[in-house]
C-alpha cells in the first residue's frame, strides 16, 4: 500500500505565504513524477504544479513567479511553498505521485487526501 499523507495548509491573509507538504510512504524505491493539484469549491481539479525525479518543474501559469515546488528523493516528500496567496487560490490541495516502485508492486498513480488552504482578502 502506498500512502500520501499532506501537511501543511490553513488560513492566511492574501498576499501572505503557507507552505504544505507530503510524504509518501510504503515500501517505496522510487517515485517518477510528484505534484500539486487543487480543487476550488464548485470546480473542476485543476494541476497546480508537478516536480520530476530530476528536478524538471512545470507549473500552472495561474501561480508561476509565486509557488515553488521542490521534493526530496531520499525522503519521498514533496513541497509546495505558497507566497503572494490570493484568493482564488483558496481551495483544497491534494498531493500527486505517479510511477511508484515499491519493494512490492508498480503503482501508477496515487493521491493524498487533501488540505484545505484557504486565502481571505
């Protein structure tokens, strides 16, 4: 069984800053691709920012030059440090790993259960 477990999130006055962040766990060797996706209330998921095993990043361009993600292989964690918040960008993030070897399986994609960031003006 693998599991991601988010950290992180709450409330916060827009142009301030929150950080969340999610471990993976369950007997895992590698994850290929983490990320950040979110879901406002009465709307679609939509992709926030994503982190290969490498390093190569891409991001929405909703929330380029503010978020940054990062990740730390050795810790299966991913990171999303949030800055200039608005509050469009209240909604519940979830956090994504795709390409999961573990001692056991392949699993090919897995989701947290969510935090709820939430940004008033």
């Amino acid at each position: 069984q693998v599991h991601l477990v988010e950290s992180g999130g709450g409330l916060v006055q827009a142009g301030g800053s929150l950080s969340v962040s999610c471990a993976a766990s369950g007997s895992i060797i590698s994850i290929n691709a983490m990320g950040w996706y979110r879901q406002a209330p009465g709307k679609q998921r939509e992709l926030v920012a994503t982190i290969g095993r490498g390093g190569n990043t891409n991001y929405a361009n909703s929330v380029k030059g503010r978020f940054t993600i990062s990740r730390d292989n050795a810790k299966n964690t991913v990171y999303l440090q949030m800055n200039s918040l608005k509050p469009e960008d209240t909604a519940v993030y979830y956090c994504n790993a795709q390409g999961i070897n573990t001692w056991a399986v392949y699993k090919t994609e897995s989701w947290g259960q969510g935090t709820q960031v939430i940004v008033y003006p």
